[in-house]
C-alpha cells in the first residue's frame, strides 16, 4: 500500500477504503469539495499573548475541534497549515453540498467560541474574530508520494479556488465558488449572495486566478434559528 494504514486512519478519521485506496491515487477524482479555513487575526492574539502555552492552547482548540468535525463528516482532512486546514469531500462517497454547509457552521460556532475565550484572556481588543472559509467543486488527484508524508499529496486547480476564496472571506462567512452553489438546494441558495468586485463586474478577481463566478453564504445565529422555529 502507498499510504501508511496509520496515516490513512489519520487524515480519514476511520479505516474504510483504505483497501482500494492506491486506486484512486494518481488520477483524477470528479466531483470533489474542497474547503479552505483559517482563524482569524491569530497573529495579532497571538502579539497581546504573553503566555505562549495559552496561544498553542487556544490553536490546538480550533485545529483539533475543527479537525474532529471534518472527520466526522466524511472528509479527508488533508493537512493543517498554521492556523488553517484544508479538506476535501468525494474521494468515497457523493458530496453532500448541505452538509458541507452545516460543517462551515460548526466551524464558524467554534472559531468565535475560541476567539472569545482568547478575547477574555488579553487586554487589547481584537475586531476582526472568527473564521474565513472558501469552498469550490471540481475534480482533485491524489498524488502518490510513497517517500513524503502522508505518502500522498493533493493536487487540484480548485484547491487554489479556495484558498483564495478563504482569503477572500469575510470573517464568519462562506465564500463559494459557482459550481458549488449549483449544488445546493434551492432553500439555501436563497441564502447566498452572488458576489462582484467595487468595478460592478460580474464575479470576484483571485490573485493568480482571474475572475470568477462567486457567492457568500452566512450560518444564521442561535437567536435566528430560535424565531424560525
């Protein structure tokens, strides 16, 4: 096998298809979600933190707690990267483009459950709190590399779709790339706002990317759900 079984239970969450894993490596995977996510302003927590135990504390709560969340969604969460991470959906099964949703609410709910923890920890107060997520749909290869770790590496035109998009974001927003919102039921795409540059043209202009047909989407609050029901 190319990918460790240990790896694999990692990124995975569980071991189910890791059998015909080498499969699906090393060709392209149709039909996969790919999300971009970061904290933040955690370089500016992190300057008013005297204590840096509490900085790597209040990181690994995000990281670990959207992690378990990841997982136990179906995706593969491909790597951390500081305070972000990046997953993807459709390796195994179908994406399901309202759950994905429901996981960057989660997210969201975690991202400013942590930052205020952090808020009541430190003097100056920090505005800009919360998450950024960026999403797009579109095929993605599993690269083998059986000497690197994990023993494989993701390569996808739309994992760069989404980082931009993530950087994009709006904190406590989703930005998303066309192809996914046409996956979404109709009661949700309502929620979404196409999106378009200060020039009025239709879209969003990505570094390295060029213009692209994009949407915001926001998890509603507690209080929201809470009238509706």
């Amino acid at each position: 096998m190319a990918v460790d079984k240990e790896l694999y239970e990692f990124h995975f969450g569980s071991l189910k298809g890791w059998e015909n894993f080498d499969e699906k490596l090393d060709q392209p995977i149709e039909n996969c979600c790919v999300m971009a996510m970061d904290f933040c302003s955690y370089s500016a927590f992190v300057r008013e933190t005297s204590n840096i135990s509490l900085a790597h504390r209040m990181l690994s709560a995000f990281c670990d707690g959207a992690r378990d969340i990841l997982i136990e969604s179906g995706a593969l969460v491909d790597r951390v990267q500081g305070d972000g991470l990046l997953a993807v959906w459709g390796v195994h099964e179908k994406v399901d483009a309202a759950n994905v949703l429901n996981v960057a609410a989660k997210i969201h709910k975690l991202a400013k459950e942590t930052a205020k923890i952090w808020q009541d920890s430190i003097d100056r107060v920090i505005e800009t709190q919360g998450a950024r997520i960026g999403l797009s749909y579109g095929p993605v290869t599993l690269l083998s590399l059986p000497s690197a770790y994990p023993g494989f590496s993701l390569l996808s035109e739309i994992v760069n779709l989404a980082a931009r998009l993530e950087a994009r974001a709006d904190p406590g927003t989703v930005f998303m790339t066309n192809r996914f919102e046409n996956l979404l039921p109709f009661a949700l795409q309502k929620d979404c706002t196409s999106l378009s540059d200060e020039d009025n043209q239709r879209g969003l202009k990505l570094k390295n990317v060029g213009r692209v047909q994009a949407f915001k989407w926001s998890p509603k609050e507690e209080s929201e759900d809470r009238k509706e029901s």
